[in-house]
C-alpha cells in the first residue's frame, strides 16, 4: 500500500505532538514548583 | 518559613524599611518588554493578512462548474479559471507524457489537457478540480485536485461491480 | 532565591492527582485501542481506499480544536461576568486556547497528509482551508497576547475581550463549506442532514477518537492549567521575595 507511509505518519505526528507537549507542561511545572510552596496548591 | 510572622512586623519595622524604588537590573528590564510575544504577535498580523487576502481572491469562488464558463461572472473564458466536473466514463488516456479526459457537470462536458498523471484516488467516474486556461475549446490543466465526497462505505470484495453505484459512481450512470 | 521556599514535593505531585494519573491510564488504553481500530480494524474505503484511515485522527482534532476555542471563550465569559475576576476562569481559558491550537495544528498536519493522497495537494486556499488557517493563526496571536506582561488583571481583560471576538470564527469555518465551493468535502456527521452516510464500524472508530481526544484535552487543560497558577504565585512571590530582602536589609541595619 503506498499510502502507509502518510497513514502512519499522521498517527506518530498527532501522538508525537501531544505527548511532547503533555511532557513540556510537566516539565515547566516541576521547574516552578520548585519555588512555589506545597500548600498553596489548591487541587492538592 | 515564617512568611505571616513577617506579615505582622510590616508596620513596626515600616520605619526602618526601605521601601523607595532601586534601579531594576537588566533581567527585569527584559521582561518589561516581552520580545517574543511581540515578534509572534507581528508574525500573526501578517500571516493573519495574507491568509485574508487568500480568502478573497481564491476561496470565496474557489471553482467554476463546467456549465458556468462564461456564464457566471468570474468565470469568463481566457482567465485563469479553476473548473470542477466529473471525469467522463471510458475518456482517460494517458501517453505516458500528458493525460486526456473528458469532464462534464450539468449537460455540458469539456476536454482536459493536463502535461503529467493526475495524483490523489483520480479514476473515472469521480468529481475533480482542474486549475488552467481555456483555449480552442480544450483545458489546458497544470493541476488536478480530486474532490471526494462525505460518504463512507467499506470496501468489499463482493461490490467491486458495483462500484458505478456508489456516490462518486451515479455520475456515470446518467 | 529564597531557599525556604523550595520544599520539595514527591515528583509526580506537582500537577498531577490521583485523578489525573487514573485518567492518564485509561487516555494510553484509549491510544492503544484508537490506532488498532484506526490502522488495522476498521475497513478501507470504497473510494478513497486505507486513506480514510487518517481520518479519525483528522476529524477529532478538529473538533476539540473548536471545543477548546468555545470553552476558552466560556470562560472569558466567567472571567468577566463574575465580580470576583477569578484568575482561575482565565487560566482556564488560556491553556484551553494552547490545547485548541495544538490540535488545531494537528488536525490540519493530518489533514494536509490526507490531503496528498485524496485530492493530490498538502494543500490548497478553499475556503474551509483558508478560514481553518485563519482561525489557527488567530489564536496563536491570542497566545501571544497573553504573553504581553502586565498584571494578571490586565492579561485576564485583555485576553477575554479578544477570545469573545476570535470565537465567532469557529461558526464561519464549520459552515464554510456550505457557504461556498470547497474542495474539501462536506461534515458528515454534524452536517446538514440527520442521516450519516458512513460504514458502522468507520462510525464507531471516529466516535473513539472523539472520545479519546476529549479525554486528552481534559488532562491536558487540567495540567496546562495547574502549571500557569504555578507560574502565577512564581510571578507574585517575586514581590514577596523582593519584601522580604528589604526586610533583612533593614534588619541587618537596626542590629
């Protein structure tokens, strides 16, 4: 099948772009947790 | 962390705390001016301005109809025209260097020209989209675009005969 | 830095709860699932053959994109309606616009793939193309706006009066495509008939990927959301951290 290639690109590039983004939220979050006291957490 | 011990003393020690403004450092200058808010910001006003200009000139009549050429203003022969129409039964020949097809939308049918092999799911049968110029009464097409319906049904085996039926297909049968 | 202030918590306790963490678990099952059914399961289509399949990665951004941008626009709303100026309404309203953009993008990315193998271009300026670019544009601008500094006030008001006009295109962009010739085919499940002309299992599959890709934007916009209130009280606690130099400096000049 020729189109495969396209096929599977769309599905790595959609869960590739979201699981990066997912990854960089957290990761900035960590960063600024750093400074920001526990209990000043709301949702915790 | 004895952050409201010291909450408390602000008024006691307010004579000895200097509160006056310093000189802010050159970190804090730079997030005064957020740079790449404002370059994103410009790059979105122009790009926001071509894609306008892009809506009004291509995509308000992105195509003319077989039966519209020189009938519906925009539409004259001898401009750039975008013609849309279904690919004729049994009229697709392709020498290896250009292809030839007959396309036809509301009685009127018209031959395309087009130097190379339509891309995309093209066949017979199927609406398509040719960018070009009207000459001699041919269409001389440097793109072709396939324009594929709404509608979903799964391929079988069983209903490849069929396939006339099919959305795309009832074109043919008229 | 003030290092009093740095109290580490467990890893995983910064914006996730047990519930995010459950809901992480049942989105990967989803995935999983969503790309059998999509890749594998699911039949090819008459015309236009296995391409069809980019489709229940393609439809379902879209939708959430529009979702993300209505819910961004609610709470602008909120933002403004409620006396209080909750930061909350407007946090919510940002990274609502981030997730809408991020499939936004990846919708029209599977799009324009899906595009080369059905019509024969990545891309081409029809109308619902040209107002999904415009819509796209617009809410990165939005983005951008929301990083112009200020106060949090003035980027909440600033913010919420832009997303209460940018979600008016959202109307425009679904209904291009009946308001003029397009290339790109008509909706077919929300479109103008009640009948769905499509295969039960395709149907199924798309109604998967819309439910996985909400799921997605839920725990994505519920982090999102988290991490800018982190930012904000890191913002605020530089006027602390400022108040409590001054203090020990005054300090140090009584002793």
């Amino acid at each position: 099948m020729d189109d495969a290639g396209f096929i599977f690109a769309s599905y790595v590039i959609t869960f590739g772009l979201v699981g990066a983004y997912a990854l960089g939220v957290i990761r900035r979050a960590r960063k600024s947790s750093r400074e920001v006291p526990r209990d000043e957490r709301p949702w915790l | 962390m004895n952050q409201t011990g010291n909450d408390d003393e602000i008024g006691t020690s307010a004579d000895s705390l200097d509160l006056s403004p310093r000189p802010v450092s050159a970190r804090q200058r730079r997030k005064r001016r957020p740079w790449p808010a404002i370059i994103v910001l410009l790059l979105v006003v122009v790009s926001g301005g071509v894609v306008l200009t892009k809506f009004l000139t291509s995509a308000i009549d992105y195509y003319c109809n077989v039966d519209e050429i020189g009938a519906k203003s925009g539409c004259e022969p001898g401009r750039r025209l975008r013609i849309q129409g279904v690919v004729d039964e049994g009229t697709v020949k392709n020498d290896g260097v250009t292809t030839k097809f007959n396309m036809s939308f509301g009685g009127e049918s018209l031959p395309v020209t087009y130097d190379g092999e339509p891309g995309g799911i093209f066949k017979e049968c199927i609406p398509v989209v040719v960018h070009g110029i009207l000459n001699d009464g041919v269409f001389l097409g440097d793109r072709v675009e396939v324009k594929h319906s709404n509608e979903y049904e799964a391929e079988n085996p069983d209903r490849v005969d069929d396939e006339v039926a099919t959305a795309e297909g009832t074109a043919c049968l008229q | 830095m003030n290092t009093s202030m740095s109290k580490h918590s467990p890893r995983d306790r910064v914006t996730g709860t047990p519930f995010t963490r459950g809901l992480g678990v049942v989105i990967l099952a989803g995935i999983t699932l969503l790309i059998i059914l999509a890749i594998f399961v699911s039949p090819a289509d008459v015309n236009q053959g296995e391409s069809v399949r980019i489709m229940y990665a393609h439809v379902p951004g879209a939708w959430l994109a529009y979702l993300a941008f209505v819910v961004t626009g609610i709470s602008s709303v909120a933002y403004l309606w409620k006396r209080t100026r909750s930061l909350t309404w407007d946090r919510i309203a940002g990274a609502s616009a981030e997730v809408g953009v991020l499939f936004m993008g990846i919708s029209l990315v599977t799009g324009s793939l899906w595009g080369r193998i059905t019509w024969g271009t990545y891309w081409t300026w029809d109308a619902r193309l040209t107002t999904t670019a415009f819509l796209f544009v617009t809410y990165i601008g939005y983005l951008a706006v929301r990083g112009l500094g200020g106060t949090h006030q003035q980027r909440a008001r600033r913010s919420a009066v832009l997303a209460l006009l940018a979600v008016l295109e959202i109307p425009l962009v679904h209904f291009s495509v009946q308001l003029w010739n397009t290339l790109h085919q008509e909706a077919s499940v929300a479109g103008r008939g009640t009948d769905v002309e499509m295969d039960g299992l395709m149907l199924f599959t798309l109604f998967l990927g819309v439910v996985v890709f909400t799921l997605m934007y839920v725990w994505l916009v519920l982090h999102r959301q988290r991490s800018l209130a982190l930012d904000d009280m890191l913002d605020d606690s530089g006027l602390d951290n400022a108040l409590t130099a001054r203090r020990a400096e005054a300090q140090g000049v009584a002793r």
